[in-house]
C-alpha cells in the first residue's frame, strides 16, 4: 500500500534542512512589542488598556468583538506606549498596541490545572477561548469556534497536521520533535472538547524521525495514531489532509466539520495544552527564520508584537543579496514590504529569498493549455480556465469554472510552463464577483 | 511610532504568493518536443538525402522568419526563441514529401504560423495544429507536388530518385495483395515500415525512430499516454475489424500502425497542448475520435492517408470536449449524492 495521500500535488524542493537542525531557542526579548488587535481570521479585538498603563505577561489587551474572533494578551510586561496603526504582513494597516518591556517578565496570576483532563468539555473550550489560540499553521481561524461544531455536525475525528508540506518551514518539526508529550496531550484535550474517540497525527515522509517520536509518545494511547503521508504539497491544507488520513472527502465548499473531522496545527495543539494545563494564553510562538537570505537560519520561540527585523538580527541578518522577505512559507506567504511588521500568533515563518531565486512575476507568457495545473490541482480545479477567464475580466465564466472552490494553495501557479501568476488572477476574481 | 530599521534598508520584491515555481518553461517544452524529433530527421536524412536536410532546413527557416516577421509588423513582443515557430517548422518539414521544390516548405511556413497560429492570437490560442493547416493548405494547393513519393534509397547522397507510390497509396489504389508483391511477404513489410525503409513524408515513414522521440516525451512527462493510445488503439481495432477484404476481422492493424503518419500524429501532432483537451478523459475522447477519423478515410476516403485531416477535425471539438469533460472538483460527488438524498 502506498502512503497516505490526496490526488494531485507537488514536490517542490523541501529546503528544510537549512534550520531542521536548530533546536527551538528563545528569541531575545524584544524592547517593545507592537501587539496587532486582529491577528485572527474574524472581527478585530477592542484595546482593553489605556495608553500610559502598566500591563504583565498574559494580560487581556484586546477583547474579542464578536463570537468569530479571539482575545489577544499582552507578550511582555511593561507600560504601554502606544495604539498606533502598523503594516500587517498581509500590507494593511492594523490597530496595535505598543508596550515597553520593562524587562521583569512578570505574569499576570495564571490558574494551573494539575487535573486538567477532568474538566468539562465546556471548561476546556472556554480555556481555549480566553487563551487567544487561533490556528498556528497560517491561517489563524479562532480554534475555539472550530471546537463548537453545530449539534447537528457530530465530530468524530481530531486530526493533527504534522505535515509541514510547506517548504523551508520546520516550527512545527521542532515541535514534535522536541515537545512529543504536549502535543498530545493538546490532542488529548481536544478530543476531550469534543467527544472524540479517535485522534490521528499526519506527517509527511520526509519527517521520519518525527513520526518516530510521535509514534512512541502516542504508544498506549490505543486511541491516537500516527500516519504517515506522501511528501506531497498541500499535504497539511485540511481538505488533503483529511482525505489522506481517513479517506473522507468534504464537501465542496464545505468545511471539515461537514464530514466529522476537526483539524488542528501541531503548534495550536501545543498551545492548546499550554491554555489548558497551565491556563497560558499565546503570547509566543515557534518562527521559522530560515532562507538562503538569511545568515544564521533559526528556529525561535518569538514573542507575539516583536518585529520581524529584530528577529532577522537575531538569525545573524539578511544577506546582501536578499531580493524578498515572506511572512509564511514560500507556497501560501506573504511578501513583506517592510520588515517593520510585527509577528503574530499565525507567523509560522520568516523567510529570505536572494535575488537568484526570486522569480519575477512581471513577465508570463499565454497559456499553453499544457493541463499541468489541472492535473496538480488538489482542489480538481482547472486554474488555466480560471486564469484565462480571469485574465480578460470574465468573472462570471471563472465561477462556472468553480473559483470559490479554491484555496490559493499555489500548486498551478508553481507548476505553470508560461510562469502565469494564477493565484493572483483568482485572488483578483475572487474580488470583482461574489460566491 | 518610530521605527526600528534593518542594518540594511533595501527595496524589497513584492508579489503574490506562491513564491517559487518550478523549472519548466514553455520554451524548455518546445525544444524537448524538438529534441524527441531528432531520431525522426536523423531516420529522414538517411533515406531521403541530403535534399531532405535541406527541406526541412528550410521549413525551420520560413516558419521562424514568418514569426519574426509577423511579430515586428504587428509591433509585437517577438517570441521566436520560445522555440514553439522552430518545432512547428520542424513538424511541417517532416511531413513534406521529399521531392517538393523550395517554395512549398516557404509558402506552408507562412500558412502555418501567420494564418493558423498568428492571425487567432499567436501561441496558445490558435484553434487547429499550425503545422497540419500549413500541410493541409499545401495538400489542396499543390495536390500534384505533394503527392510525388520518392523511393528511400538516396542515403546520404544527392542523387534523383525514382518516384514511388507509398504503401499506403498502393494499399488505395491496387489493395494488400500488390503491396505484398512490391515488399515479398509481412515480415519484410512490417520491417521496412518500422525502420522506414518506405516512400512517405520525410519524418514520418520510420515509426520506430517516431516512436523513440514518443517514448521520450511519455517518460519526461511532456505528453500524457492518453491521447496516443486512444488514438493508435482506436485506429488498430478498426483497421482489424473493416480493415480486411469482405470479412470482418480480417484487417492488418499492424501494418496500419507502422505505415503513414499515424506514429508522427499520435505522439507529436494529436498531443499539441494548444489543440487538444487539457481534461484527461477529454483527451481519450479525442483520441479515439482521431483514430476513428483516420481509418474513415483511409478505408473509405478518398485519399490513401486520413492522419493530417482526422487531427484537424478533432481540433474543432476540442473546445466543446473541454467544456464537455471538465475536471471533477474535490468533494462535488458528495454534494451531488446529498443533493439527490
């Protein structure tokens, strides 16, 4: 039998071995930290503290608007400086506040739960909640709405995504690697939350020594299995993932939810114990600092609000030669304009491209009508019909080509002879038309 | 808020993600589709001399030049060197017959890239195989010139040859039992066929040396099987079951599938990107409809070979194909299954 999978996908050269090797350090606290209000997929946070006022570690400085949304803590202790508007690394302006680190570190008093496998599936989620944990892989969906499924969606699977089908990125590895226990004791949790019987961890071929590790730490949880999945992008987007660990196909335009399954990121599970056992709300995270841009490769438990220029410093710089910083992996991040941006809960990486590998979009050619993409595409789309359509401004003929059914994975804009930006084509439909 | 700079402030590159692609260019496909020709101009050199060299030459000449050409007219970016006008020229070369004066390879290079390929859009959009219109046009324009068959026999050296029918043209005209007079028994013929020992176009008569270039595409991913099994499998039922006299059953597939251009259209023609479906399901469909097409004409047409039209008939049903046969989306069949609940 052939490993887990999906059909379709790519092997991009996984370039992970530049910071595999370095263990999770702490960053350097940052002097100040400008802590985003909406670092989450959902309304944006209301500033909870006033200018001028003394915060610790672990204090509410956003409260949530809205049940789609997740309260955002204060990273360092110190006064707060500022509510200014700062780049995201998306490129809009987002409300942040400004505190100074006074350098004591001192907590706000955190509620430790020695018991915490006891508590009510209710107390858990709202642990969860109050921690501010949203989906570490990228995302960054509130977790605590994806762990209050409808009634009329019964759960019955938890999947972690150990894939990592990112290249370069390698937080998530470290994690496993370093911190087996607590990942599954935050899947552990989770299935707790919802009454789930059956936890799968999916990691890719190319991690073999993590599904080692994980294996041994899952041994006696008759309940918690490991899988491993073909090395193959987008292995770890929900839809795939799910597909290659227990073969269920949601729904188009559906969500996992629709076919039992709730997915979490490696790092949100790690959080998730985090919240539950020692009440911690996520204020710090593992970044990937990595490229060949980059001079000292990383991985760095960054807290949130620190800028990414001070956290690039602290991987020994950029490179002379480095043409592109992208917030993310290479597949699904984000170009920075700025390294003048702050790293928030869903950071997974800072990545720096030299000049030789950037390549430049400026110039694409026509589609050739190949069918690559088509084949690539995980989604079972045709992006060379959805860009074409695009291309002459025919947002209508993109839908009926299913252009909501797309996730900007990038699969076919990587594969494509002509070099055609098909994502941003989408990314531009998407806008002028309504699903 | 005052902001920390980087040691290094610099210009960065934005763009939407992904940020890295793949290798592949659409120039890299075109010559590699070039290159997997080679065996089939080496095999062309051989029997038919040097004059076939310099046809083909030719061909390659006009076909860019004609892009060239169009392109600065136009005041268009030039894209010559995407290596797509050299494979079309290359194409249309090999399906010339080896006796024709200079003008034809010109006047089909021009036909070929401004009127099929240029005149819709330039590459990717035109509707028919360039080189199939440029060969077509020149098979109705010039239909004593194009049918002038010379005998294989020059090997390198320039010198007139006799003029022949090809096997195909005697299978029309005088049936299997003088082709196997002319070629002693199926052995010697099936030999001849695959090493092109045979009259025919100039790239198309050795379907071995055909066949070596398809295996090399099959094997880089550069084509899909679909398209050239459908169609050769297609064509050798059919020619099995009508392709005998009287009975049914009693047809040679074999020598169906060496002779003519059905190698150089399967592997090379059929599976133009631009003129084909990008669904695979699609492309079975029209495979099948080519090898249909072929043997209609062969056993039933008026001309002896249906390779060059069967193609262009195809062509126009592959946008209908397409939108027929799209890709299934992730996850529809269950929305579909719900639905009908």
């Amino acid at each position: 039998m052939g490993l887990a999978t999906f059909k379709g996908g790519v092997h991009p050269p996984d370039k992970k071995e530049l910071s595999k090797q370095s263990p999770i350090t702490p960053a350097e606290a940052p002097k100040r930290v400008c802590i985003p209000l909406s670092q989450h997929i959902g309304a944006p946070c209301k500033a909870a503290v006033a200018i001028g006022q003394d915060v610790k570690k672990g204090e509410v400085i956003g409260t949530p608007e809205g049940f789609v949304s997740a309260p955002v803590h204060a990273s360092v202790a110190g006064k707060v400086a500022g509510i200014v508007e700062c780049p995201s690394a998306t490129g809009r302006m987002v409300q942040c506040v400004v505190i100074e680190n006074n350098g004591t570190e001192e907590w706000t008093p955190l509620k430790d739960n020695p018991d915490y496998l006891s508590l009510s599936p209710e107390d858990l989620r709202a642990k969860v909640k109050d921690a501010g944990i949203v989906g570490m892989g990228g995302a960054a969906f509130p977790t605590h709405v994806k762990l209050s499924p409808p009634k009329e969606k019964p759960i019955d699977v938890v999947i972690l995504n150990g894939a990592e089908c990112e290249p370069y990125l390698t937080a998530d590895y470290r994690l496993m690697i370093e911190r087996p226990d607590d990942v599954v004791a935050g899947l552990k949790v989770l299935m707790r939350i919802l009454g789930v019987t059956k936890g799968y961890i999916g990691i890719e071929e190319n991690k073999m020594d993590a599904v080692e590790i994980m294996t041994k730490a899952v041994a006696g949880e008759g309940t918690i299995q490991v899988v491993t999945c073909k090395v193959m992008y987008p292995q770890g987007a929900e839809k795939m993932l799910i597909k290659a660990c227990v073969d269920r196909e949601v729904p188009a335009r559906g969500l996992p939810m629709d076919c039992g399954v709730v997915c979490q990121n490696i790092g949100t599970a790690v959080a998730i114990y985090e919240a539950a056992r020692f009440g911690k709300p996520l204020i710090e995270r593992v970044v990937t600092v990595t490229g060949a841009g980059i001079r000292e490769p990383k991985n760095l438990m960054v807290k949130v609000g620190t800028m990414v220029s001070e956290i690039v410093a602290q991987c020994g710089g950029l490179k002379e030669d480095t043409a592109k910083v992208i917030s993310g992996g290479p597949m699904m991040g984000f170009a920075l304009y700025t390294l003048e941006t702050p790293v928030t809960k869903g950071t997974s990486g800072i990545l720096a491209l030299p000049e030789s590998e950037v390549k430049h979009a400026d110039k694409f050619g026509p589609c050739i009508r190949c069918g690559r993409c088509i084949e690539v595409c995980p989604m079972g789309l045709m992006p060379s019909m959805l860009s074409i359509t695009a291309e002459k401004g025919f947002w209508e003929d993109a839908k009926a080509y299913n252009l909501f059914d797309c996730f900007e994975c990038g699969t076919c804009t990587y594969v494509c002879p002509s070099k055609r930006p098909i994502v941003q084509l989408v990314r531009l439909a998407k806008s002028q038309t309504k699903p | 808020m005052e902001t920390v700079r980087t040691p290094k402030e610099q210009q960065l590159i934005i763009s939407a993600s992904p940020h890295i692609r793949s290798e592949e260019t659409t120039s890299r496909i075109m010559w590699s589709v070039s290159a997997a020709l080679l065996p089939a101009t080496i095999m062309a050199a051989y029997f038919f001399g040097p004059k076939a060299i310099f046809l083909i030459a030719l061909t390659i000449v006009s076909a860019v030049a004609a892009e060239y050409a169009y392109q600065r007219a136009m005041n268009k970016e030039v894209t010559v060197c995407d290596g797509s006008a050299f494979l079309t020229g290359l194409l249309l070369g090999l399906n010339l017959p080896p006796t024709v004066p200079f003008y034809i390879p010109i006047v089909g290079s021009v036909v070929a890239i401004v009127l099929t390929k240029q005149l819709f859009g330039g590459l990717g959009f035109n509707v028919f195989n360039p080189a199939l219109i440029g060969r077509a046009f020149l098979l109705i324009s010039f239909p004593k010139l194009m049918t002038i068959w010379a005998e294989p026999t020059a090997q390198f050296v320039a010198m007139d040859a006799k003029t022949t029918a090809t096997p195909l043209g005697i299978m029309k005209t005088e049936g299997l039992a003088k082709l196997m007079e002319v070629f002693g028994d199926k052995v010697s013929l099936y030999k001849s066929l695959a090493v092109g020992n045979v009259a025919g176009s100039l790239g198309e008569t050795s379907a071995i040396a055909v066949l070596v270039g398809g295996i090399f595409l099959l094997i880089r991913g550069y084509i899909s099987w679909h398209i050239p099994v459908s169609f050769l499998g297609s064509a050798a039922v059919l020619a099995w079951i009508f392709g005998g006299k009287g009975a049914l059953f009693t047809g040679d597939p074999i020598m169906h599938l060496l002779s003519g251009g059905l190698m150089l259209g399967a592997f090379f023609m059929a599976t133009d990107y631009v003129t084909s479906p990008s669904v695979k399901k699609g492309q079975l469909l029209f495979g099948v409809g080519c090898g249909f097409l072929t043997m209609l004409i062969r056993l039933k047409g008026g001309y002896p070979e249906g390779v060059m039209f069967a193609i262009l008939i195809m062509n126009c049903f592959t946008p209908l194909i397409d939108r027929s046969f799209k890709s299934e989306v992730f996850g529809a069949v269950k929305v579909k299954k719900e639905a009908a609940k």
